[in-house]
C-alpha cells in the first residue's frame, strides 16, 4: 500500500457529535528504530513487543462546528481541541498534538470540521520512564479512526488497523507499532512479506510457545526527564560516522530472528536483543554531541542479570530505551525464579524499589460508547 490509499473519497455520511474511546498500550523494541528520514520514515526496521498492561486510555468527544466556526476553522492556523491529561487541562501537550493534526490531517479531511475534547491518562505513574508517546499517539490514532468508520461504515478492520497504524507513526514512530500484538514489524525489509515504512504489521512468521506471555519487568532506575528528546536523538544518526553500519546490522538482526522466534532459540534470542540495546546506547554515545544515558545503577544491574543467568542458566535477559530504566526479559515459565532474583537482587538499584510488572499483549481495545 502507498500513501494514496489512506487519502479518503469521499465520506457517505456524516455526524454532529459522538464519543469514541481507545486504550492503547505501549511497546518494547527488541530491534530498534533509531534514525529517520523525512515524514517519519525510519532508517531501518524494527520489531518490538506490544505490553499489555502499561496503556494510555484516551476518549475523544466531538462536536460538528457550525457554518461559521467552520469556516473560521479552516482558516486558522491551529485546530480545534482541548486536552485534558488526568483530568486537568494540558496546554502544555498541546504543541505535539497540533503537529499531529497537521500531519494527519491530509488524511482524515474530516478534522477542521470539529472541535475535539481529548481526555487522556496512562495506566504507569507519570514520569515513570515508560514511553507515553507510543501508546498516547496510537490511542488518539484509534479514536480519530472509529470517527471515521461513522463516515464510512463499510471500512473492514484490516484496513482500519493498517491506516491508525500509518496515522499513529506520523505522531511517533515507535507509535506504529502499538496497534496490534504480540510482536508488531515497522519498515521494509526484504525478507518480510508485507513490510512497510509507513505502518507496523503483525510479524507475519512462525512464532515459538516460549514467546507466548513473555515477561517484562520494567526497573525504575531513573524517573527523572528525559536527557534527550527522540526527536534530537534520531537526529544524530544524521551524519553519524557509524549510521551505515548500524541500519545494516538491524537488517541482518530482522534476518536472524526469523530462525530464532520460529524456533524459539532463547539463546541466539538474548544475544540479538542485548545487542541491540548496547547499540543504541553506544549510538548515542559516539554522536555529536555525545550522550551517557545509562546510570551506575543501569550498569550495576546489567552485570547482575549477566552473573545470574551465567550461574542460573535462566534465560533472562535486558533491553533499554533512550533512557537509564531497564527492562527485564523472560518466558512466563520461568517467572517465579527470575521475579525472585529481581526481588532480592535488582529492585535495590531502582528509585525506591519501584518497578512495573508487565508482559506481551495483543493489543489496543475498543471501549463502545
Ligand atoms: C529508543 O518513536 O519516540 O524507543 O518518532 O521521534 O516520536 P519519534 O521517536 P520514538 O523513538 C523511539 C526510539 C526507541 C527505540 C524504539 O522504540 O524502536
């Protein structure tokens, strides 16, 4: 599918006011998206696991504008809405909501027509590390498209889920990938059927039991902002002495995990992942400017899941995100073990014990109003 197809014909019909609502969750990279090209295209492919229980719940209320405000609406510069983030009124979350209208709004001619009452909160405590923008922009995503199938009620759901998927990565990449479950693929590579740059896909392969419920521990390492924003992140790739090299190796870990999910072959599994997240930090660490974002407590926790795993034999393993919290990998049946290693081991290195228990979802749900 190109571009093309997600610009609608017209609409059969129409409505003046509604309420929609989604809970959409976030995910976790295995192999990472960092670096982009213009409209948020990525500069390589990436798979990731959808959670299941760290979610943005998000309902938006709409009101048709009358003859007037419409046409003063299609005028302005900026669109009608209000967003209210746990109940209180958020202008500060404005800016990137505006920026989403106006990349989306090609695509949903719809938007200028109504005013919008966005009321979002998110399942993790704020400031938690936990990256809001995957699961907030793909639930906003999901509720701008069940007010579209009102104007065109035939839309199957194939359909339906590739088009949020498409609108919810021109909010955030890493947003595409929020949609469906349990493990989601953004960005063409040849070996993947189906692939695409401009929306994820349900990883289309064999996918081994021992995946199925895969935990997430997530360690609260670090609470506090974020050093870098993604966007200046991705940005750094740009010119990076090492961008080439990097955007091929994610091709040839898509590659390999194609064996390594079939077979459900946790060791090439765990080498692949910790690879990956080691690489995004050492991206970030040989850019200019250049950035640590791990903290002592990062490391000290990366070295015990290595001594553990060396003596357990348990298939436990880490990944990161742009940021110093770790999340702890590893299949359900080995649960009790590795959560009573974390207990005793890893939850010291976190802010005041705090950590999130979650695991691989299906993805996000429809809440009928
Ligand atoms: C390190 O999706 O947050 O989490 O497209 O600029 O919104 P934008 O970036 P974003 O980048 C996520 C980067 C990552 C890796 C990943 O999720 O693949």
């Amino acid at each position: 599918m190109t571009e093309k197809d997600f610009l609608p014909s017209e609409y059969s019909s129409s409505k003046n006011k509604g309420v929609v609502r989604w809970k959409s969750p976030s995910n976790i990279a295995l192999i990472k998206y960092w670096g982009k090209k213009q409209h948020q295209i990525p500069a390589n492919p990436s798979i990731s696991f959808t959670l299941d229980s760290s979610a943005t719940d998000t309902t938006v209320s709409y009101r048709k504008l009358d003859g007037e405000s419409a046409g003063f609406s299609q005028a302005a510069e900026t669109h009608g809405f209000d967003l209210f983030f746990e109940g209180e009124l958020k202008n500060d979350f404005r800016p990137k909501i505006e920026t989403f209208f106006k990349r989306v709004e090609k695509y949903l001619p719809f938007l200028r027509g109504y005013h919008f009452k966005i009321e979002t909160s998110n399942s993790f405590p704020h400031s938690s590390g936990i990256a809001s923008s995957a699961s907030g922009m793909s639930a906003l995503a999901l509720c701008l498209m069940s007010m579209e199938r009102e104007f065109v009620p035939k839309m199957d759901d194939h359909f339906f889920n590739k088009k949020a998927s498409f609108l919810a990565r021109l909010g955030s990449g890493s947003a595409c990938r929020s949609i469906e479950g349990p493990l989601v693929q953004w960005g063409n590579h040849s070996y993947i059927e189906g692939s695409s740059d401009l929306y994820g896909i349900p990883y289309p392969y064999r996918i081994h039991d021992v995946f199925q419920n895969f935990q997430d521990t997530i360690l609260l390492v670090d609470e506090g902002q974020k050093q870098v924003s993604s966007t200046v992140g991705h940005d750094l790739m740009h010119g990076h002495p090492f961008a080439e090299l990097r955007f091929g190796q994610a091709h040839t870990h898509l590659s390999d995990f194609r064996s390594v999910l079939a077979d459900g072959n946790l060791e090439e599994f765990i080498k692949i992942v910790e690879s990956e997240a080691l690489t995004l930090h050492a991206m970030m660490m040989t850019s200019h400017p250049y950035f640590i974002l791990m903290k002592p407590n990062t490391l000290e926790i990366i070295n015990k899941i290595w001594a553990f795993r060396e003596a357990s034999k348990a298939n436990v393993c880490f990944t990161l995100d742009a940021g110093a919290n770790v999340h702890v990998l590893y299949p359900e049946n080995e649960k009790n073990t590795v959560y009573e290693f974390i207990k005793s081991e890893l939850l010291q290195f976190c802010e005041n014990g705090k950590h999130l228990c979650d695991r691989t979802g299906l993805g996000a749900k429809e809440f009928k109003t």
